[in-house]
C-alpha cells in the first residue's frame, strides 16, 4: 500500500485520516498544533514536523488546510512540501481553494515529475467521518485513476472535470448552491417562528416534501438543538464565496443571491465576529 502523508488535521482532516487509518493505510501527518493531533498519533498516526518531511516520507500527499495563503505556504515555503518531492509522487489538495493556485501547483509539480490533481470535497463533518464525501478532481487524469481506491473509502461519489483548476471550478458550483439552502434553511425557521409553528414539525414536514435538502436535513436539527459548533466553518464559506464570486467576475457573471449570502456571512463572520462557528450560526443574525 502507498504510504499516505496528510497535512491539516481540522474538522474535516480528521475525519478522512481516520478513515484512511481503518484502512489500515500508514499515514504520516502534520499540523501546525501538534496537541491538536493527539487522538491520530494514539490512533497510529505519525506525526513530522514540518511538510517537507511528510513529503520525504510518503508517496500521496493530501493537504487539507484553511485558505488559499495556507495552501500557498505548505506547498511553496522552504520547509513546505515541494523542498520534499521527488519524482514519481502525487499530491493532493483538498482545501477549498482558488482555481489560480491550483494551477500554480499543477505547473510546478510537472517540472519535477509530480502528479497533482486538486480535490476539494463537500460533505461536512459528517461525510468527512462516515467517508461519504464527494469529490471533485482537476488535474493529472493519471493520478485521478490511481487514486481510486482511497477515494472510494473516504468518499461515497467522485468525478473528474478536466485540468488543473477544474475541481475547484466544480467546488465553487457546489457552494453556490449550498448558499441558496442556508440562507433558505435559516429564512424557513425565521418566517416559522414568526407564525407561531412548531418548528420541529415545520422541519419534519420540509423534509418530505420538495423543499428537502442536505442543508435541512444536516443542519436543521443543529439549530433547534442551539448546536453551533462547526462542521464547516463560517469563515471558510466566507472564503468560499468570495472565491466563487471573484470566480464569476472573470467569467462576466451576475450572481445575485450569492452576492447576497455572502454580504450576510460577512455580517456574520467580519462584525458578529462568529467565523469560528458552523454556517449554520447564520440563524444569529435573527
């Protein structure tokens, strides 16, 4: 079996080291927090410390981190995973990141004989530990095949879209969409509330009916319970947005329900100061 390094062990890392752990693959780590990192290293985990030395050591390397400069700086810095490559490797980056960057990476990883794909993937907390993500690939065709069988224990769907760049395209799409169900899920309780109904059965009731979704189903029953705590970030799907939204710029597109998620993620994240909390913190701002 090839030997799996993994940088970034957040919410979402964890849960595929985990799954790649049970696979009985052996998976070297690194974060910047080691103590962050204890229930993996007790699971088996070896942990490095820095990115270059996880890239020395493994074959695959996946980075799973926070935003588009973390990725820039595990990749680029002088102790970051590309002072470690060698020929014949592949790397993987699965943060949620700029189509830009991706191909900055795809580029310099060709120059020295390195397979690269980029693979964001949407699931949350949830999908990261019942290894039922979905992913999405640009970049190295080859790679995408030989990656096969681990994308099959840590994801339930995975899809190819073409070059370096493509599955972050592809993210941006997921996220756009997952925009109009949060602003659509928190708007549904508000109006709910306002009319008096049981909002447990109001949810019950959205469910069997058209207006389903996973944002309903995964993050309804959170905001009744006042669980706030994060399967995604806001601040990320803050980040996300305005990638998409740079994203659709470019490409001279008008997005104006996006435009309008982000500007209340932003009231959420940047003056509630609630960027730690899960997206569906957004049910605050009423």
């Amino acid at each position: 079996m090839q030997k799996i390094g993994f940088i970034g062990t957040g919410v979402m890392g964890s849960g595929i080291i985990n799954n790649l752990l049970n696979a009985n693959y052996d998976v070297d780590i690194y974060t910047r927090t080691k103590s962050k990192a204890e229930p993996l290293i007790n699971k088996g985990a070896n942990w490095f410390a820095d990115p270059k030395t996880v890239a020395q050591n493994a074959d695959i390397i996946f980075t799973m981190v926070g935003f588009p400069q973390d990725v820039e700086d595990v990749y680029f810095k002088d102790n970051g995973i590309f002072a470690g490559l060698s020929a014949g490797k592949i790397i993987v980056d699965m943060t949620t990141s700029t189509p830009t960057l991706a191909k900055k990476i795809g580029q310099k990883a060709e120059e020295i004989n390195v397979e690269s794909i980029d693979a964001p993937v949407s699931g949350g907390d949830v999908g990261a530990r019942d290894g039922k993500l979905t992913i999405m690939v640009g970049g190295s065709k080859k790679a995408f095949e030989t990656l096969k069988p681990i994308f099959e224990i840590i994801g339930k769907t995975y899809h190819y879209f073409g070059s370096y760049g493509a599955g972050q395209h592809a993210k941006m799409a997921n996220q756009i969409m997952i925009a109009g169900t949060m602003t659509g899920l928190t708007e549904m309780f508000v109006y709910a509330k306002a009319a008096g109904l049981d909002l447990q059965s109001v949810l019950e009731t959205v469910e069997g009916g058209g207006g389903n979704n996973w944002s309903l189903e995964n993050y309804g029953p959170r905001i009744l319970k006042g669980d706030f705590k994060p399967g995604f970030y806001s601040k990320h799907f803050l980040k996300d947005l305005r990638i998409a939204l740079d994203e659709s710029e470019k490409m001279h597109l008008d997005l104006p329900a996006t435009k309008q998620a982000k500007k209340l993620y932003e009231t959420l994240v940047d003056e509630k100061g609630l960027g730690n909390d899960g997206t569906q913190a957004l049910i605050k701002l009423w």
